[in-house]
C-alpha cells in the first residue's frame, strides 16, 4: 500500500491514511476559520455551493495550497492547485521540495473542486442530453468534456471524495484493484477504467452517455436503489436507449453483494 497524506504550502509531509484525510482536511479548516472573522468568510463562501461533496480537501488544496500525496493509491502521484484548475500527475521522486514537484514537466490530468454548481450536480430526468454520472440517490453529475474529457476521470474525481472519508469502501477498492491491475497503479487507462467500474459494478453509480438520438448506460441491477430503478425503468421504455446490465458479464458471491450494499448505505 502506498504512502498517502498531504503536503501543506510550508512543504511539510503529513502522512495520514487515505481514510482520515476528510477528518484532517476538516480539522484545518475549523482552524483556519477560528484565526480571523476574515478567515471565516473566506471558507463560507467557498463552501457555499456544496451540498452533495464536503468542501474540505477542496479548500486546502485550493485556497491553502495543500498537495494531495498518491491519490486513489496511483504511485508517485500529486494532486494540487495550479491557478484555476486542479491537476493531478505524477512524478520522478516525492522526496523533494514542493515547488520542484510543481513545476516538473509531466502528463497530468484536470480535476475540478466537487462543489453542486461546477459539477452541474442536478436531479436526472429522461430530458438530460449530455454526458455523466447517475449516483445512487437518483442525481445526475455532468461530464464537462471541456475539462475532464472521459467519463473515466470524473469517476477518479469522485471515488476520490468516498474514499477520503470511509476506511472500509478504501480498503474494499484496494482489494478490488489488485484483483483487476495487480500492483501496477500508474497512469494507464486499464487503471481509469477500473476505477469507473468499480462504481458502476459494486457502488450502484450509472455510466451514462448520449449518441445521437440515444442514451447509453452501463449499471449493475444487483445495486439498483429505488431511485436508479425508476430511472433505469424509464430509460429502457424507449426502445433507441442502449442499456447494459454487468450482472450478464460478471458474477457476484452473496459476501460481495452484501458487502457492497452496506457500502453503499454508508456513502
């Protein structure tokens, strides 16, 4: 398992595990806020537009120039604020000064903060015509492929929020990566699509897309919620939606089934 913590804007290494970052992220920020009546402002208005997502990691790292270490246990990997947006790519060597880690030319790929309004986070209907994500609860998140460009890094970005804050779905994804990569945990596109389908096979989440006059939706019906059912009931209504349950291409033991609603109870 790799090393996973924060970095904070005096290049200071805190090693904390995956689990408890949302906690610590949280602890700072009620730090940050009880500095100054300033400070306080400042955090309110940038959390004002999180409903679904908590604004915690998402302050430090952009307001307090905190770096994320290894996210979604990638290998040499960093996650920080580079003017407007959030890039996540890896590195040479984490052992040196932080400004250095900046600055080292590499692929790297956007992240954006996981507030309602820049995730366009809405209620899905049958009239949705663009790309993106159906949670369980029945909302729809928005692919903006301006920035994000596949389905496949959104998904990153928001299996990144479950994990920071629950130590069983964190050690479930761990187990469920190494069966699916093995130890290679880079940059490669079998690793992006493990991700996105470990929320779509064990987490209840809908890949969603639309080609012409068509949806086209990958789900698992064995975690289907009351709400996912009633869309996915109307979407198969119209006969030009393509659906695609994975129950027909993988199979599930009774421990995995159980095991992933509780997860999914306590997302």
């Amino acid at each position: 398992m790799n090393k996973t913590g924060l970095i904070n804007a005096e290049d200071h290494y805190i090693e904390i595990p995956y689990y408890e970052i949302n906690n610590f992220a949280k602890r700072k920020c009620h730090e940050y806020m009880a500095e100054s009546e300033k400070n306080r402002e400042n955090f309110l208005s940038f959390s004002k537009n999180y409903k679904t997502f908590e604004p915690y990691l998402d302050f430090l790292i952009c307001a307090l120039q905190y770096v994320l270490v290894n996210p979604l246990n990638y290998q040499n990997t960093i996650t920080y604020f580079d003017r407007y947006i959030i890039k996540t790519k890896q590195v040479e060597n984490l052992n040196r000064p932080l400004n250095s880690l900046r600055e080292e030319e590499n692929r790297f790929i956007y992240f954006m903060p996981c507030s309602d309004n820049i995730l366009e986070i809405q209620p899905f209907t049958k009239d949705v015509k663009v790309d993106g994500l159906i949670m369980p609860n029945g909302k729809f998140i928005v692919l903006d492929r301006d920035i994000l460009s596949v389905h496949e890094i959104l998904a990153e970005q928001i299996l990144n929020q479950l994990l920071i804050k629950n130590k069983n779905l964190y050690l479930d994804y761990l187990e469920f990566i190494e069966k699916e990569c093995g130890s290679s945990t880079s940059f490669p596109m079998t690793y992006n699509m493990t991700v996105i389908n470990y929320l779509s096979s064990k987490l209840g989440y809908i890949r969603y897309a639309i080609s012409g006059k068509s949806s086209i939706y990958t789900y698992n019906s064995l975690f289907l919620t009351e709400e996912t059912e009633n869309i996915i009931e109307t979407l198969q209504k119209n006969i030009e939606n393509i659906g695609s349950d994975m129950l027909e291409f993988h199979s599930f033991s009774e421990q995995d089934i159980e095991k992933s609603k509780q997860l999914i109870l306590e997302m």
